[in-house]
C-alpha cells in the first residue's frame, strides 16, 4: 500500500491532515476536517484530486501529481466523473431556475401594479 499525506489550511488554526491511500486500483482519500470526519464530500480532498496545490502548507505539493496518477483507472475516477457531470447539470438548472425566478418577480410585480390602477 502507498500513502501520501498533505497538510492543508482551511477554516480551523490547525492544518486539516489529508491522507491518500493506494492498493491496487482502490484510492482511499481521508481529511481531518468535519465534512471527512463523517466521510462526506470534502473540497480539501476534491481539490488534490484535481490538480489544486493552493491551500497546501506542507512541504510536498509536488506529490499531488503522483496523487494524481493514482485516480487513473481507480474506483474513484468513475464517481469523481459522475459528480462532474451532475454538477455542469445542476450548475445549468440552477441558471434556468434564477431566470424563471427573476420572470416570476417581474409578473408578480405587473400584477401589483396593475392592482393599484
């Protein structure tokens, strides 16, 4: 088994502690903030994933390129492009339903308008 850990700075005083593990083609990622406390979805560990070095206080950000590496072919590269492309979907929804709200409020306010004539 390989491993490979950073420290990264995030809202608490103390660095959260984020440890990558390889065995065969299963990646195994681990963060000590609270979202990866519960095993939740943590940007801490997303952000390696995908290349981020900013937030990284340890003395290895270069490793994040062989952290990397690791996700190719692994459990995780399905479910990470899985979340990609629900994310551009809700991302595209989320613009419909600013839109449809704005309309909503223009309609609304016609109706108050057209009350007070």
């Amino acid at each position: 088994m390989e491993q490979i850990e950073f420290l990264v700075k995030g809202s608490s005083l103390e660095p959260y502690v984020v440890t990558f593990t390889k065995e065969s083609d299963n990646l195994n990622a681990y963060c000590t903030c609270r979202a990866g406390l519960v095993g939740t979805y943590c940007k801490h560990r997303i952000n390696i994933l995908n290349g981020v070095k900013e937030g990284i206080v340890s003395n290895n950000a270069r490793e994040v390129e062989i952290v990397m590496s690791w996700l190719v072919g692994s459990d995780l590269e399905k479910a990470l492009s899985d979340y990609e492309v629900e994310e551009n979907v809700f991302q595209e929804a989320a613009l419909v339903f600013e839109k449809a709200k704005k309309r909503l409020s223009k309609a609304k306010k016609a109706i108050a308008e057209a009350m007070r004539k």
